[in-house]
C-alpha cells in the first residue's frame, strides 16, 4: 500500500499522542517504559490487546536486542504474553529486528483516521446504543467486560469482581466514552473511544457477538462514539481494523488508511 508523507506524519502523530499520555491515575492500567520502549499492562485482564509495548525512541539493532529481551522479562514478571505494536510506516526497520530477537508477526491491520468533515453517520434500524457511566450495577459493567473479552454473556465464563471495580474505576478518571450496543434489548456489542491529546481521539476494543454480526451493530456503535468524540472538540478519530470486513464498515462511516499496524508476540 502506498502511503504519502502527510499520512506517515499523521501515523507518526497519533502513536506520539499515545506514548505521551500520562499514566492512567485509577490503577487498572500500568504504563512503565522498557528502553526504547513504553509499555502498557491491564492490571485485571490477560487481554493481549490491553496489554503490550510500542516503541518511542529509535534504536540500533544491538542495542534493540538487549531492550527486547529486557521486555521479555517485564512481561513474564506480569505473566503476560509479550507483544509489541507499531506503525510499520512510521519504524521501517522495526519488523526485521524483531523477528532477529525472535517474535513473529501476529496480525497486520489497516490504520484508518477519520476527521469531522468525513465522518458520514450510520444507525441501522433496530440498535441501539448506550454510554456506560460509574454508577452502572455490576451485573451491566460485567456484561461490557464479556462482550469485550469475547465471552459469553451467560455467565458461563465471569469476569472477577476485580476487572468490574477496574472498569468502574476506568469510567470514573478515563478522559472517553465507554458504550454498549443492544438489539431488542439484548447485548449486542461492545466499545470505547478515549480522547487524546493534540486533537486526536482513538475508537478501541469495538467487538460485536457472533449472533449479532452483520446487523450493522459495529457501524452504529462506532458511529454513536465518533459523533461524541467530535462534539469533545477532538477533530481526527483513527482506529485499526482487524480484518478486512472491519475495515470496509468503518471505510463506510469515512474511515481511510493510512498505514500499516503491525503486532508482533513472543
């Protein structure tokens, strides 16, 4: 994919807005920096999509190796799963470096962004949407953490009471919106989008339940949190699609790509 220099100062923008948020104050996430290195641990969740590192300083391929092996133990000590998660636009040589210190690529995902001015609304008929505040029961907040971590909503499979308090805690100081989509009153789908810096604001953790896929749950509920994230102030939403269906609903709402995110794990 051809990618211009505008599009790689953007990608370039918004892993900066990341790496340079302060440390969340609710203790549910841990940021540490590991060398070239910022990384990021969800204290009441394995989920190695909240749980992974992103370089921030260039780095040469030795010195690069030991920082690689130095976040191998950072993330052992945490009985985490190391992954690391770049722009490949934006870090050229970071792909062939890691896959030398012996990671393998997991996924390679579509960077989209979206401004206000190209955002084009979608709600399908029957969804509906609703932001989650702090005072939502236990039973509610258990519910988004299933759908989120790709449980079912049975309760056959419980999140601990600690991951409910971290989310509570994560409504209560998370500068964002976290949002649940139901269909005839059902649990449908689940996401987020947290307000950066800069501008910038990023659409996260959107899942939809296999039941429901293909009722346009995702383009509504992400729909609903762009026209939130734009009335913050925020001028440039961006997110990554997981695959290439993902990636032609959110090209719907005005979505475009802009780079490559690349996940490489232990």
């Amino acid at each position: 994919m051809h990618t211009d220099t505008a599009e790689i100062e953007l990608a370039r923008r918004l892993e900066q807005s990341i790496s340079r948020a302060p440390a969340p104050t609710s203790g549910a996430i841990e940021s540490v920096t590991c060398g070239p290195f910022r990384v990021w641990f969800a204290t009441y969740t394995d989920n190695r999509e909240l749980n992974y590192a992103m370089p921030v300083t260039p780095t040469g391929s030795d010195a690069l190796r030991a920082a690689v092996e130095a976040l191998r133990a950072v993330f052992a000590a945490r009985t985490r799963t190391l992954r690391v998660e770049f722009v490949e636009e934006v870090w050229p040589d970071l792909a062939a470096a890691l896959q030398r210190s012996g990671l393998h690529l997991k996924a390679r995902e579509p960077l989209m962004a979206c401004t206000k001015d190209e955002f084009v609304p979608v709600m399908a008929s029957g969804v509906s949407v609703r932001a989650l505040s702090a005072e939502e029961s236990d039973a509610e907040l258990a519910v988004f953490l299933q759908i989120n971590d790709g449980r079912p909503t049975d309760g056959s499979r419980p999140v601990s009471a600690k991951a409910v308090a971290a989310l509570r805690d994560d409504l209560r100081t998370t500068l964002g919106t976290f949002a649940s989509a139901s269909i005839d009153g059902r649990p449908a789908g689940a996401g987020r989008c947290l307000f950066q810096q800069d501008g910038l604001g990023e659409i996260t953790g959107i899942v939809t339940l296999p039941e429901f896929r293909n009722r346009g749950v995702a383009a509504t509920l992400v729909s609903d949190l762009l026209r939130r994230l734009f009335e913050s102030g925020r001028s440039i939403a961006w997110l990554n699609a997981a695959n290439e269906q993902a990636r032609s609903v959110y090209a719907r709402l005005g979505f475009r790509s802009i780079g490559s995110l690349l996940n490489y794990e232990e």
